[in-house]
C-alpha cells in the first residue's frame, strides 16, 4: 500500500508504550518508516525520539480514521480496550490497515471477531490481538511444540508458566475491567460461538488447566491464552484431527499454591464491587509501573508438554521481565513482522500463530526470547 509510514505505535506515552517506543527505536533500522501517536503531543515529544509524531484521539472516530489511513500496521497500547479500543479495531477493518494490540480482555477480542472480522476479511486487514505477554508465549510456543510432532493425529499439549513479575497501572486497570464484567464477558463468548464457524472435521479444546501435581504444583490459568491457542488450533490444520489444550501456572509448594488462589480469588471478589474497584484502581494509576531494576529481576518460563502419534516433545519458551520488557519487545517485533516479512496470505481476525507463525518465532529467538526443544 501507498502510505507515508510502514508502522505507527499508538499510546507510546503510556508507561508499555514508552517502552515499545524505545525498542523499536534501537531496532526498526534506517529504512523502516514509523511514527508515534497519541492525543498529547508534548508527552510524546518528552520521549526524545527523532520520529514524526501525529495527533489522534481514542474517543475520536476520525481522527482515528484519518490516522490509519496513513500506515500500513498500527500497533496499540491504549487500554482498557474494552473501553477504548474498538474505534480503532472498526477504522483499521474499514481501511485495509493491519492492527496489533496488547489486550488480556477476552469480552473485547469476542466482540471485535463477531463485529469486524468479515469487514477485515474484505479489506485484506489482520486484526491480531494479544501480542505480548497474552498471549505470544503460549500460542507460539505450542505452534513450535506441534510442528515437530507427527502430522494427521490427535495431539495433546499442556502449558505451565512460572514466572516472577510486577503489574503496571495499565496492566491493573485491564484485569480490573475483566473481572468487574464476568457477565458481559460471558454474554459476548456466547454470540462469538454463534457467529465462528467452526473447522469441518476437526475438534479443538482449549481450557484452563485441572490441579495436578508435577514435582511442583499446577493451578488451573484462566487467561485468554488458552482462548488465542484454541483459536489458532481451529484456523490451522496442522494442529491435527483432535487437539487438546490445558494452560496451568506452576508454583514449587503447597502454600504457595494455597497462597496464589486464594490471593486471586479475594482479587476477583473484590473486583466485583463498585467501591473497591474504583479504590483498588487509585492503588496504581495507569502511566505507572515496576522500576527498571526490578523489571531487570523478573523473569518468566512457559514449558509446553506435547504428546501425538507416539511421541513427545517438550518446548521451553523464556525471558526476562514478561509484562514489560518483553511484551514492548513481543509488541514491537509483530509490528515489524507483518511490515516486513513473509506472513501466511490471510485477513480477518487472526492469531499471532496464524498471521505470522515461524517467522515471528525466528524474530522473537535472535531477539532474546528462546523457544528450545528437549526430551524428544
């Protein structure tokens, strides 16, 4: 397409914003054209890179129009998206624009699949949610684990994440948004199951995991990661005639187990209430979030268990700080896999594992994130 800018990142003074911005400073390289956008111009200003800025803002639709117009991928970090992100979601569908975002809000990608996803098809746009730390991890990792498990059979994979992380502002607003609409969320996956048209001969299960103990313990991940693994598992055939998803967060103890859900259980109820929602969100305001020495501490390690035809393949996928470093780095990175390189032919509503897939996974390896191979 003829349009000034190959990428623009929108919400790049947000606190992940600013930390895409300055990734993709260091590695979208001389010939890449992109450019920064929010509503404050002054604050992008404040980030100190040599980049065109341009104005739009999240509650107006033309603006937004007039901003997709003018790049061929628009990646997003304004959040919560069920609050602000569908007036992108319907300008980049209508213009043909690819679209990225960062969203965990399973009601929202429900919503934008059962409103945009055809309009998308028509005009050749990829509108691909959940490309950071929700969900690259788990639906590349298991696209990786399949391939190299024989074709044509039933397979079977579990995912354990262990990890070590602080939430940002905007990372709390989002979970905050999730949990205080169980009922809408519900009520969207409902019209989406209408709407999706499921593989012919084919089944694909993806849910949270059950308790098990595996030399540690293993608590069932209600996330929309296993949602994204599902979907990716219905768009593409090679993961096989009948295949089974289970995602599991991995904890060493008993009372560390104990502690964990009960901890998300009093954070779920309380997220209910009105009151303590808005108090719990003043706790850390968006623009907000852990300091570079303690991003520099976390880490996170998703081990995916894959079992078909008689064989077995264990995939590791790791790195540093999830919800930060790596998520700017994850966001980043499909930004400059579907300008740049040579993706699968598809539009609509998409997956990372269906709309870019191996060579999204080779970007992410040289850059830091490994996807290693044991036990097979």
């Amino acid at each position: 397409m003829d349009r000034p800018f190959d990428i623009v990142l929108f919400g790049a003074s947000g606190f992940t914003g600013a930390l895409t911005a300055a990734y993709l400073a260091r590695a979208a390289g001389p010939d890449a054209r992109w450019a920064l956008a929010g509503r404050d111009r002054a604050k992008l200003e404040r980030l100190g890179l040599d980049v065109p800025i341009l104005v739009a803002d999240a509650t107006d639709a033309a603006s937004l129009r007039e901003l997709v117009r003018r790049t061929r991928v628009l990646a997003t970090t304004v959040g919560p998206y069920a609050r602000h992100g569908e007036p992108l979601v319907a300008a980049c569908a209508d213009a043909g624009t690819h679209y990225l975002d960062l969203t965990g809000e399973s009601e929202f990608v429900d919503l934008t699949y059962v409103r945009y996803h055809h309009r998308a098809v028509r005009s050749g746009a990829r509108l691909v949610h959940a490309c950071g730390f929700d969900s690259i991890p788990y639906d590349l990792g298991v696209l990786h684990t399949v391939t190299l498990l024989p074709e044509g059979v039933p397979l079977k994979v579990s995912g354990f994440l262990r990890s070590s992380m602080r939430p940002s502002g905007g990372t709390l607003a989002s979970a905050l948004s999730v949990m205080g609409r169980a009922r809408q969320t519900v009520e969207q996956a409902a019209r989406r199951r209408s709407a999706e048209i499921p593989p012919k001969g084919r089944t694909v299960s993806s849910l949270p995991g059950g308790l098990r103990y595996v030399g540690g313990w293993a608590l069932p991940m209600p996330s929309l990661d296993s949602r994204i693994v599902g979907y990716s598992a219905r768009l593409l055939d090679r993961y096989g005639p009948d295949f089974t998803y289970r995602q599991h967060y991995a904890v060493r103890t008993l009372p560390r187990a104990l502690a964990t859900v009960a901890g998300a259980g009093a954070f779920a109820a309380l997220a209910q209430v009105p009151p303590v929602r808005r108090l719990l969100r003043e706790r850390l305001r968006p623009g907000e979030g852990p300091s570079p020495e303690r991003r520099a501490r976390s880490w996170f390690k998703v081990t995916l268990l894959g079992e078909g035809g008689g064989e077995r393949v264990v995939t590791e996928v790791s790195g540093g700080d999830p919800g930060y470093d790596e998520t700017a780095k994850m966001l980043a990175e499909s930004a400059l896999c579907l300008a740049f390189d040579d993706v699968p032919d598809r539009a609509g509503q998409l997956t990372t594992a269906s709309a870019m897939g191996r060579p999204l996974i080779d970007r992410l390896h040289a850059a830091g994130i490994t996807f290693t191979t044991r036990g097979r």
